[in-house]
C-alpha cells in the first residue's frame, strides 16, 4: 500500500468515529434531558438516576473495548493472497528456529487451485521461497521450497497440504543450496558439466534429488553387448528416463518415490546432449608432490588417452598385485581399463614419475546410489605414500560431490588397503564374507584440499615425513 492510499484510510477512519461520536453526544444530551425531567416531576427520581450513572460506566467500558479490540485488528486479506507477516518481520524475526522444506504436490489446473493451498501455508507459518510449476494433462506439479517453523512436524505440513487439495505430495528437507533460482541452477550445473565429464550423473542428482542413475556400456568385457538401443530424444516413463551415452552405452535414471514431469526430462536432455557435444574432457590440473626420498612425482587426473600406459603398468605389475586389486582372472585385469578410465562411471587419478611413466592409479567410482574407491600401485613404487596420498584425494573428491560414503573393497590379507583407509581418521565399517574385506568410510569429515601449494610432500608408508 502506498503512502497516500494509507493517508486517506486513516482520513476516512476518522470522519466516520466522528460522525458517530457527534450522534451519541446528540443522543446522550436528549436522554440527560429526559432524565432530568422525570427525577424533577417522578417519585422515584433518586434510583433512575443512579441506575442511568451505571448504565453510563457499562457504556462507556464498552465503547473503549470496541474501538481498541477494531483499532489493533489486521486489514483484512484476498483469498488468493499469501497471507503474510508484518511489514519488517519474516517468519524467525523474533527468534523462532526455522527449517528449509522442498515440497512437490499437485493440484488441480483450477482457477484459484494455488491460492487456496498457498493461504493454507501461510496460515501455519510457513513462508514460500520460490515455485515452480509443471504443467501436466491431469494438473498441475507445484515444486515449493519452503521456510517453516521448526516445531512444525513434517506431518502436520503434508497434513497442511492435503487439506488445500494437495494430492500425491512429497517432501523432503532442504539446505542453503537450494535457495538458487531454477535458472541460475541449471546454469551452475551446465557449467560443471561442461568442464568435466565426470560432473554429468552428479549434476543430474543435484537436479533431480534422490534418485538412481546407471550408466551402462555398449559392450561388456568380453565384446557382448549391453546396452539397449535407445531412442535418439530419449525415453520418458513415469518414475524412469532414459538417453543415449555419447560413448555408446546407455544412460538410465530411476526415481521410484516421486514421477519425473516433462520439464524435468527436458532439462537432463539439455545437459546430456551438451555432454555429448563437447566429448571427453577432464580439469588440466597437474599437482606435483615430493617422495621422501627427494623424487618428484605428479598426480592428476586420467582418462581413457592414458589407457596404453596403463596397460604397461599392468605388465610391470606383479599378479599378487593385480589380484589384490581386481580380485579375479589376472587375464582379465586389461579389460577393465577402458571403464575405470572412462570420466563417465567415475574419477580417475594417475601418478607419474619426472620421466612420465604411469606408476599408479585410484579410481572413484559412481556405483549407483554408492561410491567405490580403489588403489593400484606399481610394485617398485609401493611402501612410499602414494597409496594414502591417492586415497586421501579420492576421499575428499567424494566429500567434495556430496557423496555420503565410500567403500572399498579388497582381500582381508591386504593390510597396506587397510591401513590406508585407517589413516584417513574417519569412521569406518568392516565387512568380511569369504575372506573379501568391504570397508566403508563416511568422508563428511574430511578437510578441504589445499588449492595453493604447487609442491608438497608426502607421508611414506610407516607415518613419516
């Protein structure tokens, strides 16, 4: 409300209390008249002149009531308004704790459908940071992010919604992170995809939320073929998308708790064919870290340009340690390159020596809901640190995209696994089936890299420097 359409309420408040006050002066002056007349002419003036002096007070009280209780009310509001705080106060102004909600309901495509669940809300609190809405042929899909108070219950707030005419609702909680605008988002998102591979299936969880995504290879190992063949503008199910993989493969996308809606299929195709016309790419960041022994070595990331060299490191490597790190077929140690190297299933680092020979490789690998992390060292190059070096990136790599855990698996008897995994200094879980060890590591915990050093040294295997 502007300031002179405020001025001229408060102009007309005045001009009708007036009007009123003038008829009650009027009105009390013929009643004192009355009055007067029959205490001067009646028998029993005394008594009805004391009942009128309590009728007075009783009126009066009143009156003071009435106009405090209509002087303090709020304005009264539109249906279709959000109904809102006071001017300068947001829910949590005055000290009460607040909780970020992502919300998805739909409602019916009715006129007036929004404005009564979004008054619904704002009668429990509960203030709208944003909306988006996708339309369907059955409704309307309204995706909320939501501020409410905290003592408000998750089930009191979908109760909320259902009474509005919510239906198929879903919540979940939310963080600062999703205070981005949806445009401003899909940008962020679209950059990271663009400059790194690997980005693209953590990009399409930040877009999508929980959800589960399995990139699957044209081939497996042995030639046979894997993926289906998918349509060129993919394929959209109710809780399943589909898309083809620039390589080849298949990419596949399941979200059983809530359907994907058609804007949704359309902004992971917009960033899937923008992954598949730029190609392979992986960050040209090169660390070089200094062994105890004075050499120097560097480590950065790989992909599939590296995998002759990899192959050779596999011929330098003994079958004790490629079978503690593929636990199978030696035979088949070099059939696996291809995918461990590929930025699509994951992040892989490599450490190369001042001549350029490939001596090691740890890869993080995108395993559907899970992470996987793995270690290979050139037998020559072990007992240094660069296992727990590689270990310790991989590790915050992880921390870094969200991932909750990671888990390493490897042969019981593999103590120099174990002891690196032990270093890190985060909770660990062991599992043991067989002899063949799991071991999951919660990687929240871990520091941030150091981004400014270009030379470091690193720990060797027994803790020194």
């Amino acid at each position: 409300m502007t300031d002179a359409s405020s001025a001229n309420s408060v102009r007309r408040h005045h001009w009708r209390r007036d009007v009123v006050e003038l008829a009650a002066l009027f009105t009390a002056v013929a009643v004192a008249d009355a009055l007067a007349n029959t205490v001067a002419h009646g028998p029993s003036g005394p008594v009805m002149l004391c009942s009128a002096a309590v009728a007075l007070l009783a009126t009066t009280g009143f009156h003071i009531w009435w106009s405090r209780r209509h002087e303090n009310a709020p304005p009264p509001t539109d249906i279709g308004a959000t109904a809102a705080p006071p001017t300068g106060q947001a829910p949590g102004a005055d000290g009460e704790e607040t909780v970020l909600w992502r919300m998805r309901t739909t409602v019916r495509d009715e006129p007036g459908s929004l404005a009564v669940l979004c008054t619904a809300l704002g009668a429990r609190r509960v203030d709208i940071l944003s909306l988006q809405t996708h339309p369907l042929s059955e409704g309307t899909v309204d995706e909320f992010l939501l501020r409410a108070p905290d003592a408000l219950t998750a089930g009191e707030l979908s109760r909320t919604v259902a009474g509005a005419g919510g239906a198929h609702s879903w919540l979940e909680r939310a963080d600062a992170h999703d205070l981005v605008d949806a445009p401003t988002r899909m940008l962020s998102l679209a950059t990271r995809t663009a400059l790194d591979s690997s980005e693209l299936p953590l990009a399409l969880r930040q877009l999508l939320g929980r959800c589960t995504i399995h990139s699957v290879p044209a081939r497996s190992l042995h030639g046979r073929p894997l993926a289906e063949q998918v349509p060129t503008e993919g394929v959209l199910e109710e809780h399943l998308m589909k898309f083809r993989d620039p390589s080849g493969g298949s990419l596949t996308i399941e979200r059983p708790q809530l359907p994907f809606t058609p804007t949704e299929f359309a902004r992971v195709r917009a960033l899937v064919d923008l992954d598949a016309r730029l190609g392979q790419r992986v960050p040209p960041r090169r660390d070089v870290l200094t062994l105890p022994e004075g050499n120097e070595i560097t480590v950065r990331r790989a992909d599939t340009s590296d995998l002759a060299a990899a192959r050779e490191m596999h011929d330098r490597c003994s079958s004790k340690t490629l079978g503690l790190r593929y636990h199978g077929p030696i035979g088949d140690a070099d059939r696996y390159l291809g995918h461990l190297l590929s930025p699509r299933f994951g992040r892989t680092l490599a450490v190369e020596t001042a001549s350029g020979r490939l001596v090691a490789l740890g890869h993080l690998l995108w395993d559907g809901d899970e992470t996987e992390v793995a270690l290979l060292v050139e037998d020559a190059w072990q007992q240094r640190g660069i296992g727990a070096e590689l270990l310790r990136r991989l590790v915050t790599m992880a921390a870094e995209t969200g991932c909750e855990s990671v888990y390493a698996i490897t042969q019981a008897s593999n103590t120099g696994m174990v002891t690196a995994m032990r270093g890190l200094g985060l909770p660990l879980d062991y599992q043991i089936e067989e002899g063949t060890l799991v071991i999951t590591a919660r990687p929240s915990g871990m520091p941030a890299r150091r981004e400014t050093r270009e030379s470091v040294r690193i720990q060797d295997g027994t803790g020194r420097r």
